[in-house]
C-alpha cells in the first residue's frame, strides 16, 4: 500500500535518518544505527576532517556499503562557508566508497544560542549546490514559503525543524509543517526537536516523508533501546497516516448501535 522513500533518486526502505553526534561512544553509535534500522546517516564534515573529540574514527566505524553517508555542513555560519564544506563532504563521500553520492544537510546557522537557520543564506548556498550537482537536503525553520522557493531550487528535499536543535521540544511548529507537507512536491523530513518515540510517531501521522533524529536517541539512558523506539514509532507513524484517523467528534459516539437492544 506505501510507496518507498525516494530522495534523487535513490530509494531507502527505512524513514528513519539518524545521527552520529553526542554519543557516549562509537560503539554506542554503532549499536543505535543497527537497532534503528536506519539506512542513512548524517556526518558533519568539519568534525571528521578535524578528528573533533568523539569523531576519531568515525569514518571507518560504519559499513559505508549498507549505510547511505549525508555528509552536512554543520558549523557554517554563511552561505559560502557551506558551500565549500558541501564540497569537501562529497569527496569524503567518494574516499569511503559512495562514488555517486552527491547528497548533503545543508545547513547555515549564524546563530549560536537557539541554532536556528539562516533563511537567506540557505537559500543562496542551496541554489549554488544544486547547480554545482548536489543533492540538497536543506534544514530549515517550518516557513512553508521558503520551503517551496527551495523545492522550486532544485533541492531534493525539505526537512522542516519541529523545534530547536537538541531541546526535545517536540513539534512546536505542527501547523507550518502541516502547510508544508500540503503543498511540497519533494519529501518532507523533519528535523530537530523530536524528543520521544510518540512525537516521532506524530510527526509521521501528519504526513512527514521521514525524520532526521539524532540528540533525542545519542543522548537517552539506553541509546540503543531508544533507537529501536524511534525507528518503530515512525513505521507506527506512517501506517497511521496511511491509515487514515477517523473525524475528530464534539461528543461521545457509541462503538455499539442502539438498534436491537433489549428493553423491558
């Protein structure tokens, strides 16, 4: 009854995106990737090039062969910062194997306390990736008006913050992404914010094509467990979608008809 996940192309079984920051441990990261089922995995460029404390052979701890690498431009502050790191991760892409791969996370964030991203700036590295071949994965606020102005880009897809990075806040902006999802021709992933297994699973009831989670599953009691939660909760999350919920009533409507009962 679903259709799969398509992003340029590329078709992924799970909805699933996780992360590899905030981990305990490589081996902690390695054995929460397994249990989520994830195909595809996000790497922040700078932290790898830099061997940044808790990244020291990152590269080498994931089977690049059964994981889809989404190089990201984490840390940039403007458009042609992101840019050249885009460039930079394409090529870690081809050194550890993935000679076609062309996907990045574009972000742009200049702003060092909410984390949120820069519009413009988005917008003008997004447009210089797309002609340069790229695959772009935009993270964005939940502004269905440069959502569509980054779909008519060329970027591959959408991915929509529900709230700030790391805050499990939850999807704080579930009317926008709704808007989004309505009128977005790409998939829409959302990203940040996500903070337990049922906002994860509400996120997909609305129609999110799949969800990028990272701090709410490195950061849990037992990273693994919650990793295998998330992943369950979007697959609950999507049948339910698929599903479709029945109308929300103003008063109580009785699972059994009043026909045929007994009176005395």
């Amino acid at each position: 009854m679903d259709r799969p996940l398509i992003i340029a192309g590329k078709t992924f079984n799970s909805r699933l995106m996780t992360g590899t920051g905030k981990y305990r441990s490589i081996e902690q990261m390695q054995h929460s990737i397994l249990a989520s089922g994830c195909e595809i995995v996000t790497v922040a460029v700078r932290r790898v090039q830099t061997k940044a404390a808790g990244h020291e052979g990152l590269a080498e701890a994931i089977d690049w062969t059964k994981i889809w690498m989404l190089p990201n431009t984490a840390g940039c502050q403007t458009a042609e910062d992101a840019v050249r790191v885009a460039r930079l991760g394409r090529e870690m892409a081809k050194l550890l194997g993935q000679e076609d791969n062309n996907f990045v996370k574009l972000e742009v964030i200049p702003d060092g306390k909410y984390l949120l991203p820069d519009p413009i700036g988005t917008l003008q590295a997004a447009e210089q990736l797309v002609k340069e071949g790229f695959a772009v994965l935009p993270y964005i606020n939940a502004d269905p008006l440069l959502a569509k102005r980054l779909e008519e880009a060329g970027c591959a897809t959408v991915m929509p913050l529900g709230s700030p990075i790391g805050s499990g806040q939850g999807i704080r902006n579930l009317a926008n992404i709704q808007i989004i999802i309505e009128n977005a021709k790409v998939p829409v992933v959302v990203d940040a914010g996500i903070g337990t297994p049922s906002e994860a699973a509400q996120a997909m009831e609305i129609g999110a094509d799949a969800l990028l989670i990272n701090t709410a599953i490195a950061c849990a009691e037992n990273a693994p467990l919650m990793a295998e939660a998330m992943g369950l909760a979007a697959v609950a999350g999507r049948l339910g979608y698929l599903a479709g919920r029945i109308p929300v009533a103003k008063v109580a409507i009785a699972s059994s008809p009043m026909t045929g009962t007994i009176t005395s």
